[in-house]
C-alpha cells in the first residue's frame, strides 16, 4: 500500500498537526471581527522574563540556563525539587483526524491557559517540531491564534538545536558504522545487513534510496543506503523515553545498526559509538522552557516520529512539569489508537508515571469526514458542503468518536470530550456531540481557545478538573510476559477494530528471533496510517471484519519497543508542490515572514 508523501507521519509537535489558524476565508460563517494571523499574534505578546516562568514552574534558579529571550534550558535536577509529583497528569489525545490534524496541539496550550484562568497552577509538555513539515505542508507546531507557545519563530526554527544534536549523534554513528566496513573491523559486520541509514531534519524524497562509498576505495565501501527524517531517528524516541543522562547512554549502547555474516547483533557499544553519541546529546537531554501567550509553562522537549515511534514528548519533561504545580498537560500524537495507545503502553511503562485524566478532542469537521462523504486534501480548502450546517452528517459519523472513548476506556482511562470550535460550525452540530458523550457516559466541552485563549476554554478546563478528581483506574492494555504476536494481535483486535492479523512469513521469523533474543518482554507499536482505525486510510468511522496486515517487525533495542510495519510507511517526506518553504523570507526589517 503506497502513500501518499502529503499523508506521511508529519513528526511536528514530531511533532503532529497544522497550527489551527482561524481566517475568514477558510470559513463559511462570519467571525466576530478579522482575526490576526499566528505569526502576528505571537509578536504581539510581551515575554515575561524566562526566571519568572520557571518559578511558577516550581524551578529552582540554578536549574535555569537562559538559551536567548525567552527560552530556557532546565538541568534535569529540577526534577527533584519535590519528593513526590504533585500535578494532576492529563493527556490530550484526539478522534482519528482529518489530514490536516483536530487541534490537539491547540487544544492542550487552551487548557493549560484555560486551568490556569480558573486559578490552578498548569503547565504544558509537548513535542519539538521538526522543520521538515514546517518547511513542507504543514506549518508550524506552536499551536496557533490565542493558544500558542512563543516565540512562534523560535520554536519552528532550530530552537535550541535538540534536532541537530539529534542529527548529529545519529550520523556520528552511521559514519562509525562505514568506518568499520572501510577498516574491516573484527565485529565482521555484514554490509548486505545493516540497518542503519543516516538522517537529516528536511524533507528530500531524492534521498530516500542513495549509494554510498561511490569514487575510489578510499571513499569507503560501496552500498546501499538512505536517509530518513530526524524525527524517525531511534536516537530521537532514546531521547524522548530517557530518564536520566545515564539511562540515555545504556539506551544509546543498546542500538542495533546491523548483523554479523553469522547473524549476531551489532550495537552501537559494539562499534564503540555510544559515548560520544552521549556526549553529543548531553545539553539536549536537557528540556526547554517557553512560555504560551498566556504566559503558562510550556515545556517543549523531543519530537519523536508519531507512526514508527512512540509519538510523545519527553520524560524527563514530564517529570519536571508534574513537581512544579497542579496539573500538567502532555498531547500524544494522532488519534487515540495510536499516540494515546503508545502514551499508554510505551511511555508510561518507561516512566512509571500513570494519567490522571484524558482529553479527546473531536470537531465537527472530522465527524462530517468520517461520514466517508467528503475528500479531504492537504493543503486544500474544505469542500463547500462540508461547512453547511448538517446536524446529521455529524451524527453518521460519530462511530470513530464512540470507538475512540472506548479505545480510552481500555486503559481504565475515561476522557472528556473537547469540541474544538471552528467558525464554520453550528450550535446544532456541537449538540450532536455533546448527545454523543453523554449517551456514552463522558463529559464534553465546547472550547473556542484559539480565538479566545483560556478564556475560551473555561468550559473545558472545569470538565478535566472535575474529571481528574474523579481519578483513574488506569491499566496497560496487555501485560509483559505476553508474547510479541499477541501483543499486536490484541492492539489490533481491541483498540482497532481488526477481526485478525495476518504475520507474513519475514514477520513471523522476525518475531521469533527476538521471542529468542529475550526481547519479548518489550511494550510493541504499530505503524499504519493515522487517516484510519484501520491499515486502509481511505476506510472512515469504525470499521470491523478486516485484517491488519504486518509485513515486517523491527527492534528498537535501545528505545525499547518492537514496531510492526503495516504498510509502506516512509520515514522521509518529501515536499508538495506548493511547499510552505517557498512563502518564508526576510522583510527589511529582519524579520521572517511567511511562517504559519
């Protein structure tokens, strides 16, 4: 099953989905007055100092290491400012959306504003995005309108350089690895085996497929290789589920690059690469501190591929945030079957931290989507008949809401339903919703925090917090011991929908070497389309009676998961014909236009 490169696992917030910029003309209905677009907005908010934003984090000074106007660095001994963590956890997830994205990224920065309006102390933890979406199709990943971290230009342009000395740890290993061949080094490592490519944070679909060691023999040997994104670097998921410097460097050691002739593991300890890897990574292990222009905490760390990852922003983030006030809230990416499944699962088995509450953002747009009525296309105005007032298209494609609460209630989690607000929407549609989750027995919320910021999202902000102390009985979906096949099997069977998994022949053999590696004790993570429930993107609502096909199983020895491909998933993008790179510049000014 090919895919579309405008349908490729955008790693914005590695991170996730389009800032929801409301304008008139995308719209059918009229805003109140015209609405300043991100990049405006975000310039037009006054940073506080970054000091006083780590105290009302709970930071400690010394824990703060200024990183330029508003932005900080905090050393990972803010976690022990407090023996235990104090915050509620919540975690936004989302229905499956449409291309485009729901609003989650808004949606957690809303709430976060919203809580703190209501007289809490909250804070934000998201994923750092990846400049090859910001450049591409999508935009930017600081959420968008009254519901942004700032500074816009920073976040979406290097930051602190986390992605490069990600970049630079993978490629460090990736140039020791060819060093070995070159060197014939007595790992004996098989050239036809390795399965370590290199990484850039742009998007080249030219680069997915290239030879290396071209020119005479002191290039180095001859064989195919390849790039991928940054964000679908194991290195990035290592960073993003580390818990601490050392934990990063046993992570690190763990990395499989390849195989001997005789079939034996190489890892990158193997290759004596892991330490300098570390060292590389030793200021980006540390989070980043920004603030929303609300002036709320947002902690923006690690930016790890949503589809072949675990698609969650950092631990260490997390651990910092939950010490420093009454609630934190984190985002996983896509929709509830997968980033949320792989918060569960994968992140929270690594942490031994368990939420406190879940959100499920659903708009009306994408209930109308998953009607199968509509086509949807990146980068394209929505149809016209999609932003009529329809109560009953919302209603026929409510299943994948009412599948996605329940995919949430697996976990021993119950959500509330967020309905993020478009212009476009009517009242008659938002009571669809809300009948929807009552009928299924949640709260729901309209919230409007992109053009009213928390003010906006009051509403939602008292159904979480009334729905954290309520509390959960939270639980992993499947236990350790279980074995890798059934592990997916149940994934696919519960959360997804699927009547069977069918295992191809290399799948199963793969699947077996690592039950005999002793590796079956790994939290597993399926990378299929985020368009659907299913492997099919182009099925919509809740579809049953299908089988999920896996055709190859791979380890993330050193992040510590298995991922099952299910379907051709790329893990370079490439750029659209009209890509968003072509509209940023410089004015006279100096200042970049054309970001979103």
């Amino acid at each position: 099953m090919a895919i579309d490169d405008s349908l490729i696992d955008d790693p914005l917030n590695g991170a996730g989905e389009v800032a929801m910029t409301i304008q008139p003309q995308d719209f059918g209905q009229e805003p109140r007055q015209p609405m300043p677009d991100n990049l405006k907005i975000a310039r037009g908010v006054r940073l506080w100092p970054i000091e006083e934003i780590a105290h009302r984090l709970g930071v400690p000074g010394e824990a703060v290491e200024p990183y330029g106007r508003g932005i900080a660095k905090l050393d990972l001994s803010a976690a022990d400012a407090a023996e235990e963590p104090r915050a509620r956890y919540v975690v936004v997830s989302a229905i499956t959306p449409t291309p485009p994205g729901e609003g989650k990224t808004t949606t957690a920065i809303g709430l976060v504003q919203g809580l703190q309006q209501l007289g809490h102390r909250a804070s934000a933890a998201l994923r750092q995005s990846s400049m090859g979406p910001t450049l591409g199709t999508k935009g930017g990943a600081a959420g968008g309108g009254y519901s942004q971290v700032v500074p816009m230009e920073r976040i979406n342009l290097h930051l602190t350089g986390d992605i490069h000395a990600v970049t630079a740890a993978h490629n460090l290993l990736s140039a020791m690895v060819d060093n070995h061949l070159h060197h014939r080094h007595a790992c004996d490592l098989d050239p036809k085996n390795i399965r370590w490519q290199r990484v850039m944070d742009i998007n080249d679909r030219a680069l997915r497929h290239i030879v290396t060691g071209l020119g005479p023999a002191a290039d180095g040997a001859t064989r195919q290789s390849g790039f991928e994104i940054t964000a679908a670097s194991e290195v990035m998921a290592v960073l993003a589920l580390a818990t601490s410097l050392a934990d990063l460097r046993r992570r690190l050691g763990r990395i499989r690059v390849g195989y001997t002739r005789a079939g034996e593991p190489v890892t990158a300890d193997d290759i004596g690469a892991a330490g300098a890897m570390t060292a590389l990574l030793k200021e980006a292990i540390k989070p980043n501190l920004l603030q929303t222009v609300e002036h709320a905490p947002a902690l923006i760390h690690a930016g790890p591929f949503g589809n072949i990852a675990h698609g969650n922003s950092s631990i260490v983030a997390d651990r910092i945030g939950l010490h420093g006030g009454d609630y934190l809230v984190t985002e996983a990416g896509f929709g509830a079957d997968m980033g949320a499944e792989r918060f569960f699962n994968i992140k929270c088995r690594a942490s031994g931290m368990t939420p406190d509450a879940a959100v499920l953002v659903a708009t009306v747009r994408a209930l109308k989507f998953h009607t199968g009525r509509y086509v949807v296309t990146p980068g394209k105005p929505l149809p016209a008949e999609m932003l009529t007032e329809s109560p009953e298209d919302v209603r026929a494609g409510a299943a994948n809401l009412v599948k996605q609460i329940d995919n949430l209630r697996a976990h021993g989690v119950t959500p509330v339903v967020a309905i993020n607000a478009f212009p476009s929407d009517h009242p008659s549609e938002h009571a669809v919703i809300r009948d929807i989750a009552e009928a299924a027995g949640v709260r729901a919320a309209v919230s409007t925090h992109v053009r009213d910021g928390g003010a906006g999202a009051l509403e939602l902000a008292q159904a979480v917090a009334d729905a954290a102390e309520d509390g959960s009985s939270f639980h992993f979906l499947y236990p350790d011991e279980m074995p890798l096949d059934a592990k997916i099997e149940r994934i696919a069977t519960r959360l997804y929908g699927a009547a069977d998994v069918a295992f191809s022949p290399e799948a199963r053999r793969q699947i077996d070497a690592y039950q005999q590696q002793g590796q079956g004790h790994l939290p597993v993570c399926i990378a299929k389309t985020h368009l659907s429930l299913s492997s099919d993107p182009t099925l919509r609502g809740a579809p049953t009676g299908w089988t999920l096909p896996v055709r190859e199983v791979r380890l993330s020895a050193g992040a510590g998961f298995v991922y099952a491909l299910c379907g051709d998933i790329r893990t370079m993008p490439g750029l659209g014909r009209d890509p968003a790179a072509a509209h940023i510049d410089i004015d006279d000014n100096g200042e970049i236009t054309g970001l979103f």
